[in-house]
C-alpha cells in the first residue's frame, strides 16, 4: 500500500497540475508540468536537467554522467554509438482524449556510412511526475543486406549527483550506493567486479557484502515491475526523500520472455531493451529493419524526510501495468510508429487444465513456431505472459496485439513445457481457449532431485541468504569466487538419493574445472573431483520388475559453453563450442549430448541461476540397473576452456534445474 504520506504528496501535486509546457529554448527542448521540469539538450540529443520541484535530479553534465534518460546502442560497425550529435528534432504539443495536455520531444539521429537512424521519444502528462519512452531502430541499405546484430539496446538515468543513496533492484533486494571511498580502494576481482571488504566501515560493505558487481542487481522479468534508486534525504536540498524509477509498464518489445534477466540499477538506473546478457538472444540488422520498443515508464517522486525506500518504490509500481495509461498510449499512437493503439489489441483469455501439483502456473504468448527465449527472429515479435489459477486453470492477458502466437505453459513442480503454435488472437475470438496440458512423462518417477523451476536456485548458493550480512541477500547474487568448491566439495559431488540435500550437498554450478583466472583467493585452477558429478542410490527387485525401459532427465538452467554470450557465432578454434556431456551408469557410458553454442551464457559467474532453459533425455535398457546399489556420473570434459577477453573464468560450465530417473 502506497504510504500516507505519498499520498497526500500526490494529491497537493494534483490539485497543483495546472498547466504543461512544452517549449523549445535556443539550446534546448523543454517539457514542464506544475512538478517536474526536463529538458532535452539540442547538442547532443539528451536528457540533461530533470528537476523534481527545485531538486536536481541528475546533477551536472560532465561526460556521459549527469544525464538521461538516453538512448544508446552496440550497433554499428565499430561498435557502440550513443546518438543525438547531429539529430533531428521534433517538438509536440497535444491533449489526450481524456482532456490532459501532454508534450513531446522525438530525437532522431542517422548513422551516416549505414543509414542507420536511432530514435528516442519522450513524453510528460499534466499532473505525472515521469517521462514515457519509446525507443526506435530503423536500418535501410540494400547494398549491405545484414549489417551485424543489434548486441545492444538501452535507455540510461545516468546521474552525477550526491543526492542517491541506495540502490534498489527489486522488493527484497536494495543496497545503499558504495562511498567514493569504498570505490578508490576496491580491488577487481573479475571483469565489472570488486572486492570492497577493506572499507569495513562502508554502509554497503556493513550491511550487504564485499564485492560488488553491477549483476548483483540484475532481475528476472517474470515478476519484475520497478527498479531503481533512492535518496534517504541526508544528502537532498531540502531533506526529503526522492525516487528514481523505470517501471515495466509493459513487456511486450522485450526478448526472452519471463526467463530473461538483465541489468537494472548500479547507480544508473537502467531500460535494457535488447542485450546478450546471460545468453539472451539479439536479433540481426538487416536491410527493412524497423522496429520500436515502449512503451515504459521512468518515474520520479518525493517523500517526507521518514519516507522509506519501500513506500517510495510501491509508489513507483502501482504503474507496473499494461492497462495504465491505455487512452494516452492510444492518443500518442500518431506520433508512434509501429506502436499498436487499443482498436489493434484484445483480451487473450484461456483455461488450461493443469497437471497436478502444479505450482505457480504462466501462459506466455511468444513469436510463434519459435522457442519463447529466442524470440528474435521476427523482427515484430511482441511477447506476453500472465499467471493461471492453479485451482480454474483459467488465465487472462489484457492488451496482446492482434496475431498468431505461440502459448507456452510451464509451472513448477512439473517437468517440460506445454506448447501451442498457431494460435490466433483477435478481437473476433468468441468463448476462451481450451487447452488441455498432459505432462511428459516416461514412466514411473523412481526419484528426482531439485525442483524442475526453471532456475538453479534450491542447490548450494543459490537462494539461499547470505547471513553474514544484516541485508541477507541471496546467496547466487555475490561473487561465485567466494565459495570456493574444493574446500566444500574436497570429494567432488557425491549425491546420494533419500540421504543428501540439495542445498547442501548439489552445488548451483557444475563446473569443468574451478577457475584460477579471476579467482580472488586461488591464483591456480583446481581439477580434482571438478568435472565429475555422482548420483548414488538403491533398487529393488520390486522397483525393477517389468522394467524395460530407463529414461534419465537432465534439465538444464543455464550453460557456458566457450562461446559464452555469443551464442550465435561460429568460432572453429574454439574446442568447446559446443560441450560434450556425458552419463554414464554403473561404469559405462549411456550416451553423450552434445550441449549446442546456441543455448550458451555467461550465467553463475554473472551472478544467475535463470539463463537459458532446456533438456535431454537419456534412454537406456532398465537391465543396466541393480537390484542394490546404483552409480550415475554427470560428466563435463576435463579441464575444458575457453578463450575470454575480459577477466572472466576460462571454463565451461553447467546450471541444473532438475533431474529424475523413470522406469517403464
């Protein structure tokens, strides 16, 4: 519940909205309401003054700091390009059909030696203390059919200010910003990670851990609604409290579906919209390329001097939904282009009867015939997704543009997936679909060990809360160097069925050999018991009476193959490219898959235990197996590695999501 004190804040600034200005200066564009004041600097193409009543926002420009929202990219042939030098602008002024005045100012800036052109957009209401944003990429060169993947797309809220104090990425997971101090004497540990432990006395250091990476903060979007940052009014003008927040208004441009994590906040709040973080798919830059990405939300308030980062930031999520704002959405339309107004969009309404023991239940529509976390390769592929009743099964998915979809279900508790291509959305759709899930099944379930969620969260490290720290945040979020497998697992993992525990004894990462390279407390790899991984248990003779056939799957939540985030390269002097598992039962080899590059990503490294989701079953006659004691060994090659640039681990590696043994 947004505070009292928020409140009364938002209803003064109400009663106060009288007026909105959008005006243009000599040097700048200017959009202006009763509250907020921004503007767009005609130098450079950029936000570079966001006052929230006399408070500045983004403090002085100096560089790249002190401004945004921005837009910029990893897209042209050299690389990175941050548009806006020789732009073209355009100024609007117009009242929505709800009788709001509202103003705009649209940047667009081409790339000369490609025709390339970057587009920024940005709007305020009367009476909103927040920009909307839309971002455009258009490529038209016949003579160069494929220019190069677009690697990255992203708005920044980059200040150079004293006024933030803590950072905050989600619900349950805030910070307060490490000092100047803390930085000027951290130490890198990894590429864009430090130890800050020799600042025993900084306030992130105290209450939150020793290192610090901006992936420490990253999110996974199925549940994400606002992230951001806050200043606790030690530090404002005036002793207030302010916020700094994007909103996921929507999610329908993104890629990757609610699997996909990314970068959110590290002292500049962030809008990826497109990256290859954790494996995440981009898409390609070819001749007739036009798509635009919004719309989302960045969101500013101001609080009492009590006002907490928690009620600031419910203040910023009351937002976080598709059906804000239609009508101005649908009054921006004109000035939008390829964004779909509410006469385009329906309902997408559904009962889907569930397996049982279903737990937290999605449908996601998805670029169709197309796995949901490579939904790329259309350029005007929208995704949605929304939670089912576990008890009706019944699902509802306000706003979907008309189309044919992919629907996807997955639930937790439940191994696969349930997937329908060609299912048309529109407003002519009569009754509600009916979809029936039957989950896999390849027998009877002899034993399983995690919890098939998609995520390799429940092993050692993952979830679980680093109590050393008041602010305990999940253990998979910090630095990987900090576990050091050999000393935990001196044996390797033996996991034994009815005895072991996942979270004790199932480490989140299964590594080819554990990293010397970027090893804070370990100059030198260690091998030992690394690669291979045993699964201990026993039979009976009731348990194999019958039994012919013996299926064994291996669901994955993430890999690292040598093509780390590159998954879609071809890199021949790359061994490991794509990885070699094998299993092998009481001594002999059953069967070894082939882990393909595509599905690779930096994931447990960066902090993650969601990436890129997917499977194998092995097969083998049920005679292999003994009415006693029984071996599984998961291995990974011996000392297998790749090539890094950065300061990265040179290894190959393995995230589980579940895995169970079945008998027919």
């Amino acid at each position: 519940m947004v505070s009292l004190k928020i409140a009364v804040l938002a209803a003064l600034i109400c009663q106060a909205a009288a007026f909105l200005n959008a005006t243009e200066t000599s040097s700048q564009y200017i959009l202006q309401n009763d509250d907020l004041r921004v503007a767009v600097s005609k130098s450079n193409g950029q936000v570079v003054q966001v006052l929230l009543g006399k408070e500045s926002l983004l403090g002085a420009t100096s560089g790249n700091a002190g401004k945004g929202p921005y837009l910029d990219c990893s897209c042209i042939p050299s690389g990175f390009w941050t548009p806006g030098g020789t732009a073209r602008f355009k100024l609007i002024r117009d009242v929505d059909s709800t009788g709001t005045p509202y103003g705009g100012v649209v940047m667009s800036d081409t790339y000369p030696s490609t025709n390339q052109t970057l587009e920024q957009y940005w709007f305020l209401r009367e009476g909103e203390t927040g920009l909307h944003l839309f971002s455009r990429v258009t490529y038209f060169n016949s003579r160069t059919p494929f220019l190069r993947g677009l690697g990255e797309l992203r708005t920044l809220f980059r200040p150079n200010t004293r006024l933030w104090t803590h950072l905050s990425g989600s619900e349950g997971n805030w910070a307060p910003i490490p000092s100047s101090e803390a930085n000027s004497r951290a130490i890198t540990v990894q590429d864009a990670t430090t130890y800050l432990g020799n600042t025993t006395n900084d306030p992130y250091v105290k209450q939150y851990s020793d290192y610090f990476t901006k992936y420490t903060f990253a999110e996974a979007w199925r549940d994400h609604d606002v992230h951001g940052q806050y200043s606790d009014g030690s530090t404002s003008s005036d002793g207030n409290t302010y916020g700094a927040w994007l909103v996921h208004n929507t999610r329908e441009t993104y890629y990757g579906g609610p699997l996909h994590s990314d970068l959110v906040v590290d002292g500049i709040v962030y809008n990826y919209l497109v990256s290859g973080h954790y494996g995440a798919p981009t898409p390609n830059i070819t001749h007739g390329f036009d798509r635009t990405w919004g719309p989302q939300y960045y969101h500013f308030n101001k609080g009492g001097p009590d006002t907490t980062l928690a009620e600031l930031r419910a203040d910023a999520a009351q937002y976080a939904n598709p059906e804000w704002n239609s009508e101005f959405y649908d009054s921006i339309a004109e000035h939008v282009p390829n964004y779909a107004p509410s006469s385009k969009r329906t309902t997408f309404k559904a009962t889907i009867e569930l397996p049982k023991d279903a737990k937290k239940p999605i449908a996601v529509l998805s670029e169709n015939k197309q796995d949901f976390q490579l939904n790329v390769f259309d350029q005007s592929s929208l995704q949605y997704w929304g939670d089912i009743n576990p008890n009706t099964g019944a699902v509802e998915i306000p706003r979907v543009k008309e189309g044919t979809y992919r629907l996807t279900v997955y639930a937790e508790g439940i191994f696969g997936w349930f997937i329908q291509d060609d299912v048309e959305v529109s407003k002519a759709a009569g009754d509600p679909f009916r979809f029936q899930w039957e989950p896999e099944s390849a027998g009877r379930e002899v034993w399983r060990i995690g919890t098939p969620d998609k995520s390799a969260g429940e092993y050692k490290h993952g979830y679980a809360p680093d109590t050393s720290k008041p602010l305990q945040p999940e253990q998979y979020r910090i630095y990987w160097g900090n576990y050091d497998f050999p000393t935990e697992f001196p044996d390797g993992v033996v996991f034994k069925i009815g005895e072991s525990k996942e979270a004790e004894d199932f480490n989140y990462i299964h590594w080819s050999l554990f990293p010397g390279r970027s090893n804070f407390f370990r100059a030198q790899p260690y091998y030992e018991n690394v690669n291979n991984w045993t699964i201990q248990f026993n039979l009976t003779g009731d348990q194999l009476a019958d039994a012919e056939t013996a299926t064994f799957t291996v669901e994955l939540a993430g890999v690292k193959t040598a093509n780390g985030n590159d998954k879609w390269a071809s890199l021949p002097r790359e061994k490991y490219s794509n990885v070699p598992y094998t299993v092998a039962v009481n001594g002999a080899d059953v069967e070894t898959w082939t882990i393909p590059s595509y599905r690779s990503g930096s994931c447990g490294v960066r902090s993650s235990v969601v990436c890129q989701n997917f499977g194998k079953k092995f097969e083998f006659p049920a005679g292999r197996l003994k009415d006693a004691f029984n071996e599984f060994v998961l291995s990974l090659p011996f000392n297998a590695t790749s090539t890094e640039t950065a300061l990265l681990p040179e290894t190959i590696y393995v995230q589980y999501d579940a895995l169970r043994l079945e008998l027919s």
